[in-house]
C-alpha cells in the first residue's frame, strides 16, 4: 500500500497514446489519482533526439489539454550529460514532484542511455513503490523490463537481434518480464512486422537468450494494461489484447479483462507439444489457432482504428455521391476532417494520418467536379435549350405561324426566360423574379415581327 494512500498504478500502451483510443483510458488514470487538478509531466527523453522533438511535446500537451482536460509540464531531460545545470534539475524536480509520469515514442535505447546516469529510474521505481501513476507507451514502455528490445538498432541498422539491459522496474514487483508494444504491427504488410517490429523469427532468436523464468509481455496497438498494485490487479482495455509469451507460445488476455497481477503473471501457454507460436485466449480458454508448418504462426492483420474510420467514412460517402445526395456526401467530408483533427496530436510517426489526408482530399476534388456544372453561369446551362427553341420560334414567325410563336414565347416566358424581339434581333434573359438570375444576352434569331 502507498505511504501516503494514494493509488499505485502503471499503465502500459502498446500504441495509440495520444489518440482518441486512450483518451478514455487517460482520463480515468487521472481520476484515481483525485478530482483536482494533479501535477503530470511528460518525459521527452525517448524522442529528445530528433530535431522535432518541440513539435511532438506540443502536440503532446495540447491533445492531454484538448482531449483529456489536464495540464501536462515538459520534463525536458534530453542528454544526460546536461545534468548539473539549472534546467536539467529543474525537469528532474518536476518529475520528483509529479503524481502523473508519461513518456511516449521515440528510441528506447537513447532514452535509457540518458536516464541511466541520472535520477530517473529510481523517481519512477518510487511512484510505483509508494505511490503515483505511471504512464510508459510505445519506445517508453520497452523501457520498463529487465531487458529492452533495441528496436532501431536491429530493424533500421541490421545489428544483432539481442536484448539490452531495461530499467527493471517490474522485477521487484513480481515480473521478471520484457515488455514488447506494437505486439500486432502489420505495418509491414508483405512482411512480419509483429512484435515491435522484430518479427516471429528474430524474437525467437531473443527469447532464446532468456533465462528460465524470462517471459514476454506483449501489448497489442491502441490497448492498455494497467496494473493497480494496491488491488492486485491487471486490466485490459482498448482494442486489442495482451499476451504473456514463454519461449514461443503465448497465452491471450483480451480487451475489458480484469484479472489478478499474480495470475497474470502465472498464465500459461498451451502445454509443451503444442505447436510453437500457437496462441490460447484466456476468455476462451481454447486455442486460437495451430501455426504454419515449420512452427512459424500466421502474420496478424492489425487494424488501424484511424484507417478503419477512413474507410467507413470513404464508403459513405461513395454511397451519398451515387445517391446524388450531396447532404450526406458533405457531412461525410466534414467528419472526416473532424477525425483528422482528433488524429492530429498522434505522435507516432507513420504514413497513416497521410492516407486519411488522402482520402479527404480525394472528397474535396469530387466535390468540386460536380459542383463545377452548377457553378456555371445559367445562361451557358440553359442556351442549349432555349436557343433552339427561339430558333423554332424564328421559323414559325417567317411562316406566318404567328401561333406557334407566341406559344413558344409563352412557355419560355412560364419558365422565367423573357423573349424580346428588338431592331437587331431576338434577345432573352431570366426574369429577376425567375428561378435563375441570367444577364441579357442576344440570341441567334433575328427579329420578323412581333408575336
């Protein structure tokens, strides 16, 4: 139990961290830590190497003010070798203090070089001792184990596929464990992406450098784990599952489960005999599938919530354009822009937010190409039609047929187009009392007489 009574608490992202996904996961971490306002920081160090690293803290802190309704600090602690100057303490002093710790996307290796010499782990190690919520997503949350994935230095550089030394925060609390985020990735389509993207033969290769008692706790894109180590207890939300993996075989806990830490901790996968990758769900209680022959599982098909929602919206408004309902096509539009917007504080770098913008702007051109007839001004969509006519009616007057004239002068004149026979010719234009207001203009006809 906390010293001082409050709550202990450590979520794990797996992805998604400051999209609409977790946004209700976020505000109900905050609420257990009290009504009023709470001090929260947000740790840049992750991505503090990248020369966009203001921008990612801004968007950051506006979608926990916009979406979450907090007030979230930068604890910039970039470099480790800053440390002595007054910036440096005073970002070290606003996570002592802080009962909210979050840190996201960026390289988990980097990061861990410049907390190491410093503070850091052992601030976090005491709010989930004594007391305080911490909040690890994606780079961050590889962090948290007793060993770390380098992901950028074995998927971008090509090195070795092995692990390195994590913060340890777990084991004393009873998981001896590397924590994997992006466990679903399928980003890369053709190719395995899953595991932050290791892929199933290269965590094979790591997991077999792990001692007896190592495990993998795997979490899925947009879903949360969250440990409450004053109840005991292990909750998943969002919208995948978490697993626990030993040497290759994987036990499931899916989304809205809530079970002990210790038996979490103690899950099983299938017996040994099983195939290798396969995978037993623990609502079920049954298996989800046998692998692929040579013991390597079935790439998953992750689905991306935000592309999921380009697509109902794209069809919608494919069904609106082929209804000619130009209402429901434009609100389509509209939503989709909204959904940008909810997006646009997502600080996790890919192509997605690229394609929703693709698909808008694929909206906004139709748009425009039908709207482009009617843009066009009435006396060019009408000639067609009522030169013609005046030209029917031209013929009628030459032939004496005054009668034809003046019917076809009066069903013009119904429609809102005046007919005016002048020394020059016959001229017309809309009424200002029609539907259309068109400029006088001449038409091809001349003038034989009046009708």
């Amino acid at each position: 139990m906390a010293l001082n009574g409050e709550a202990r608490l450590l979520a794990i992202m797996g992805s998604g961290e400051t999209t609409p996904t977790m946004m209700k996961v976020h505000r109900q971490l905050f609420e257990r830590l009290g009504r009023g306002a709470v001090p929260a920081v947000l740790l840049d160090t992750p991505y503090g190497f990248q020369a966009n690293a203001p921008d990612i803290s801004a968007r950051a802190v506006s979608y926990f003010r916009e979406s979450v309704h907090r007030q979230v600090e930068i604890a910039s602690l970039g470099r480790a070798e800053q440390s002595g100057s007054v910036a440096f303490e005073a970002a070290l002093a606003r996570v002592s203090e802080a009962r909210w710790v979050f840190a996201g996307p960026g390289s988990p290796t980097y990061a861990l070089r410049q907390w190491r010499p410093t503070i850091v782990p052992k601030l976090l190690a005491h709010k989930l001792l004594y007391g305080g919520c911490v909040v690890f997503a994606s780079a961050a949350a590889l962090t948290l184990g007793r060993w770390t994935v380098p992901v950028y230095e074995v998927y971008k550089v090509g090195a070795d596929p092995v692990w390195a030394e994590g913060l340890d925060l777990l084991t004393p609390l009873g998981m001896t464990v590397a924590v994997i985020p992006h466990f679903d990735n399928a980003e890369g389509g053709t190719h395995d992406t899953r595991y932050c993207y290791l892929g199933e033969e290269r965590l094979r290769v790591m997991e077999a450098q792990l001692p007896p008692d190592g495990w993998v706790l795997g979490v899925d894109e947009h879903t949360a784990c969250i440990f409450d180590f004053d109840a005991g207890t292990a909750t998943v939300l969002g919208l995948g599952t978490v697993t626990i993996r030993r040497h290759g075989r994987s036990a499931t806990v899916p989304a809205g489960k809530t079970l002990a830490i210790e038996e979490l901790v103690q899950l099983e996968p299938p017996v040994a005999g099983s195939n290798p990758g396969e995978a037993r769900t623990l609502a079920a209680g049954t298996s989800t599938g046998s692998a692929r022959e040579g013991g390597a599982a079935p790439v998953a098909v992750a689905r991306s919530p935000l592309l999921e929602e380009v697509r109902r919206l794209s069809t919608a408004f494919d069904v609106a354009l082929a209804a000619r309902d130009a209402e429901a096509a434009t609100a389509a539009t509209l939503e989709l822009e909204e959904t940008l917007h909810s997006w646009s504080a997502d600080t996790f770098q890919s192509d997605e937010v690229d394609q929703a913008r693709g698909a808008l702007r694929r909206m906004v051109v139709r748009l425009g190409e039908l709207a482009a007839p009617g843009l066009r001004h009435p006396r060019d969509v009408l000639a067609p039609w009522v030169e013609p006519l005046l030209a029917e009616r031209a013929e009628a007057r030459r032939s004496h047929r005054f009668t034809d004239g003046d019917r076809i002068r009066e069903r013009l004149d119904a429609l809102g187009v005046e007919v005016r026979d002048t020394p020059t010719g016959t001229e017309w234009h809309l009424r200002a009392d029609g539907a259309q207001d068109g400029g006088v203009g001449p038409g091809p006809c001349e003038q034989t007489g009046s009708a």
